[in-house]
C-alpha cells in the first residue's frame, strides 16, 4: 500500500511536477528544497529532490540521493525510474538495466518500470528482447491501460525499422508484407484494451479518443500499403486480407462517431 502523503506535502510534489513540465526545473528545486527544510525525513519529497536534480544535470547529487531512498523504500517505484534513466543516460546501461530487472522481480506489477527497461532495450537494438517482455507483461495486466505502454512502444519502434529499411525506390513486397502484420497487430493490441480495460474506463480516464486516433492511422498506413501493391498488379496476401477489412471497417465506424 501506498504510504500516505500530508496534503501540503502533497501539494508540493504536484506544484514541483507541474513545474518541471514547464522546464522550470530551478523553481522546482528551490521548491523541493524550501519543503524539505520543514519535512526532512520525507521520503516522496527526497526522492522528487533526486528527479529535480538530475533535471538539473547535478548528477552525483541525485544519484547520491536516489539511491538513500531506494536504501530505505527498495521498492519506490520514482526512485528506481529516475535512477535507471541517469544511469542508462550516463552510459552505465548495465547498471541500469541490472536495477530495473532486479526491482522487477520484487515488483512485476510496476508498469512504468517495465516501460524504462524496455526503452533500454531498444536503445541497445535488443528489439526481439523488449518485445517478448512487453507482450509478457500485457498479458499478465490486461485490465490495466499502462501496462500495454511498452508493447505499444515497441511495435510502433518495429514499425519505424520496417519503414527505414524498406526500399522506396522499388516494390518491396517483402517489406510492405511485414509492415502489414506490424500494423494489424497494433491495431489489435488496441481492440484488446478496449475489451479488457472497457471503454466505460477508457473514457473515464482520457484515453478512449487516442484509442480511435490510432486506429484511424493505422487504417491510413494500410491505404498507402495497399495502394503500393495495387500499382504492383499485386495483392496483400490473402492471410492478412480478412483483418485490413476489419480495420478498414472499424475506421469507417469510429469515423461516423466523430
């Protein structure tokens, strides 16, 4: 369980974060650093001092501090994630990667841990190996819409390898073939959020508009694909042909909706 968090602290973390995305990072320290004055042994506010400090590239000081948090909370998820990032970001990718697996095995259900090791992953051209965690993971948490982030990452970093190494130049049907199954696979990972999640939930949280947007892409990429093979002579094969309908007809229907 959580532990819970005095409501002026509370409101400082948020202010802090809020200020971060501004890129108002030395506000945000002096924030951090006025709230720990009255709040020392706080440990969400030491380890938002360790996000705010490595945003301010005083990296030995955040890790130092990350890492007095992880002494005492080895299972606090912000920690760990910022950590990782300053370690994968310091080219200490191996040390990263062994804290994300290690805090993993203690804590499977944290998806946003998950979703850094996966990013390390790819960085390092392990794309097989990020895919088969993502997958992994999405089944094990199918009601829940972060844990489909990382296999979403990684079909899409699938998606932009296919394109890259296509030959514009020519038909490259093998290439497009590829393509196709990537996009039909995304395009299925999202019909299976919505039946687990459901779209009441989706709804709720924000996220059932993007659902539709991505969909509507996917069946735009499946035009161009198919085009390319229509100036060919040639057909998508007949295996993918039943799930480009489907797609097609589910843009047709969010479409209408809109």
């Amino acid at each position: 369980m959580p532990r819970a968090v005095n409501e002026e602290i509370r409101r400082t973390l948020e202010a802090a974060s809020n200020l971060c995305r501004c890129e108002e990072n030395e506000e945000a320290l002096k924030l951090v650093e006025e709230a720990l004055e009255q709040h020392p042994n706080d440990l969400e506010l030491k380890a938002m001092l360790g996000v705010v400090l490595s945003r301010v590239e005083r990296d030995r000081e955040a890790e130092a501090v990350l890492r007095a948090v992880l002494k005492r909370d080895p299972e606090h998820e912000q920690a760990t994630s910022t950590l990782g990032r300053l370690l994968d970001n310091s080219l200490r990718t191996e040390e990263a990667e062994e804290l994300y697996r290690s805090f993993m095995g203690r804590k499977p259900a944290c998806h946003v841990v998950l979703d850094d090791l996966c990013r390390l992953l790819l960085d390092e051209e392990r794309v097989d190996e990020a895919y088969k965690l993502a997958r992994a993971h999405a089944d094990q948490f199918p009601a829940v819409y972060e844990a489909y982030s990382p296999l979403q990452r990684v079909l899409q970093t699938q998606e932009d390898e296919i394109r890259e190494k296509a030959d514009e130049a020519q038909f490259d049907r093998k290439g497009l073939t590829k393509l196709t199954s990537n996009l039909i696979e995304q395009f299925e990972v999202i019909l299976k959020m919505e039946r687990e999640i459901g779209s009441e939930t989706l709804n709720t949280i924000g996220h059932a508009w993007e659902l539709d947007e991505e969909i509507i892409r996917i069946a735009a990429e499946l035009d161009y694909i198919e085009d390319a093979f229509r100036k060919q002579r040639a057909s998508v094969p007949s295996a993918l042909q039943s799930a480009i309908q489907a797609i097609h007809a589910e843009r047709g229907k969010r479409a209408k909706i809109k």
